[in-house]
C-alpha cells in the first residue's frame, strides 16, 4: 500500500491559503459523478475516500493541482491486490477529471491532522 509520505503530505497541509478550509463536499472547487465514484469504491473494497490538502484551501488551482486521496479499504480488499493498486490513481483521475496523489496510508505524524480536515466523498453505509 501506499503511504503519503511526510514530504507530499506536508505540502498539502502546510502551505495553506488564506481563507477557510472546505467542510462539505458540496463545496468541493471540482464536479464529479458520485455514482461513479461509488462504484469504484465498491469494486475495490474501499470503505471511505476521501480528499485533503490544497483542493480544500482557496489556493486550489484546477488546471493545475492535484487531488490528494486517502482511500480506507475493507481488510479483506487489500489481499492479492498486488499491483493493481497502482492503477487505482489513474483509474480515480479519469473519474475525477484531475490527477490524483493516491493513498491508503498516512505518515504518522500527519494522519491526525488530515484525518481531523478530510472531506469525505465516498462512505460504505
């Protein structure tokens, strides 16, 4: 699995615009196809997606800026992944219609404060 290392996860949280953070995924700076997301969570065994960093802050830039991810996967999903989970960036970029930085995990010195100001965008009821 990957994990967001301190390095690309400090850049999303650190640097931070001026104005509020987005709570509400209806206040997201991009549009996408729930439906869609939700079955790509589905198919892979993720339980929760979720976004963080700069596509929270008022310094997104949509021609330019990434999507940071943070995928939580059911424990069984991730047997026999393999390099599959490679592709699920990609794969979530043509959904999203931005590149997108892709995780599972999270540097332990950041996870608390990405957790605390993550927007969810897709959870398993």
């Amino acid at each position: 699995m990957r994990r967001c290392s301190a390095r690309s996860a400090t850049s999303s949280i650190a640097a931070r615009g001026t104005g509020q953070l987005v709570t509400d995924v209806k206040r997201l700076p991009i549009q996408f196809d729930r439906d869609r997301v939700g079955a790509f969570c589905r198919d892979r065994g993720i339980f929760r997606l979720s976004v963080f960093g700069s596509v929270l802050r008022d310094d997104f830039d949509p021609a330019r800026s990434d999507i940071d991810v943070l995928a939580d996967f059911k424990p069984e999903a991730t047997r026999g992944i393999g390099f599959r989970f490679f592709g699920y960036g990609e794969e979530l970029a043509g959904i999203l219609g931005h590149k997108v930085d892709f995780c599972s995990r999270l540097d332990p010195r950041l996870e608390p404060t990405v957790r605390r100001e993550a927007v969810t965008i897709y959870e398993d009821s």
